[in-house]
C-alpha cells in the first residue's frame, strides 16, 4: 500500500515562502482527496512541491513505493506541442524515461484509457486543434498511461461541461479505487468535492486550514472564514452534502 504525508512543508517562489507549515494526515492507496481554497491560495505551489518542482523546509513523506515515476502531475495549463496528434502524445507520455519499443501492452492500455475518457475519436487529430477540454481530457490520458501511484490533478475539469466534470471526477475515483493510487485534485466546486472525495485538504493564505472527511472540513463557519461568504449545508443523501450560497460576508 502507497502512503504520502506532509510533514511541516512549504514552498519558495523565488525567496518568498508562498506556502508554509502544511502537516496532513497520512494519505493512502485508493483515496481521492480534493484540495480546495479561493484563488491564490497555493494549490498549485503545494503541487509543484510536493513533486520537486520548487524547493521549500518540510518533508514528503512517499512510502510503499521505490518508482521513479510514483508521482504523475497534471498541471492546470494544458498547452501542449501542436505537431503531435492526440494518439502520439498519449504514446510519448507513456515511453517517457522507458525504452523507446512500443509493446502490445502499451497499445492496449493507451486503447483502454482512451476509451474510458471517451477520446478515441479524437485520437488522429493534431493537439493544435483541440478545444480547452479536448485538452484536458488528452492531459489525464497523458498522465494515467505512465501508471502513476500518486497524482496530482491542478483543476483537470475547468474547461469541461458539467456533464463532463461529473463523467471525469467519478472515472478518477473508480481509478484511485481500482488501481489503488493516490489522487490529489485542485477543485473550485466545492459541492463536486463533497460527491466524489474521501477527504478535503482546504488551502488559504498559503497555510493549510484544515484535513479531513468532508462533512467535517466543509463546514458553515470554514466558508465564512476561507471563502467569505454565507451559506448553508443541506443533506444530499447518506453520502454527501450540498452547499447552498446565500451570499457574500462582510
């Protein structure tokens, strides 16, 4: 089983600690946790250092793994090379850091995962000519085909329709559960993050405000504080809530 905490960690923009002192409970193998918290929060710093791409004092803490490619990252922008067709890019993420023969088990997995997204029709297309969530979509292909055992998701369903969003964010919990991996995902919505999460990590100010189940985390008093606004908590069903915005506080 596949662990990842964060003890103590933080993270530079140039000297600037521009996320600090982030201590989670330990994550683990089969869970999907949404990380929510207003614009500029540090969402996505907290990604970036979590796989190395900034430096910053703390630790993560990986265990249950010794991959090198344990960790797959979805960044928020989905520019990608327009000389590649959907299939080849998809075929380049998987090779990357392996040998360069393609095996049946490489085609039959990008096949599967293609089909899953609901992308093959798309697969011969030039990336260049692909709308925002055509992009987005390619990008989850390109990071699930290197069988990740953490993933990091930075907003992967911005650009999608609601329907899309709902088909995408249950597609990666069935993921997480099936292939028992680790699925952090930046969300705004926060009523898609009480469907389909089994914790939320809120992130304000650069500090981490709190971690947990849902029903616990998601409280009237954490969106009047972190989002500004007021709002009520209704029962959805025995498995989530919704949230209700009456307005904005003062």
């Amino acid at each position: 089983m596949v662990a990842l905490q964060l003890q103590s960690v933080g993270a530079y923009h140039g000297r600037k600690l521009f996320v600090e002192d982030v201590t989670t409970p330990v994550m683990t193998s089969g869970e999907l946790i949404a990380v929510i918290g207003p614009n500029a929060a540090g969402k996505s710093t907290l990604f970036k250092r979590i796989t190395g791409l900034l430096r910053g004092p703390g630790e993560v803490v990986v265990e249950g793994t010794s991959a090198k490619n344990a960790i797959s990252y979805m960044p928020q922008d989905t520019s990608a090379n327009a000389v590649l067709t959907v299939y080849e890019s998809i075929l380049l993420a998987r090779k990357q850091g392996q040998s360069w023969a393609v095996s049946d088990g490489d085609l039959r997995l990008i096949d599967e995962i293609m089909k899953a997204l609901n992308i093959t029709s798309i697969a011969f297309r030039d990336l260049g000519a692909l709308s925002g969530g055509q992009r987005q979509l390619v990008s989850i292909a390109q990071a699930l085909v290197r069988e990740p055992e953490i993933m990091l998701m930075d907003e992967p369903t911005s650009a999608l329709d609601l329907h899309r969003q709902v088909e995408v964010l249950d597609f990666m919990r069935r993921q997480a559960r099936t292939r028992g991996m680790i699925v952090l995902i930046a969300i705004h919505d926060i009523n898609q993050a009480l469907r389909f999460a089994d914790k939320v990590l809120v992130i304000a100010n650069g500090r981490m405000r709190a971690c947990g189940e849902p029903r616990e985390v998601v409280t009237v008093e954490m969106l009047r504080e972190v989002y500004k606004v007021h709002a009520r908590i209704e029962k959805c069903s025995m498995d989530h809530d919704h949230v209700i915005v009456d307005g904005t506080a003062h």
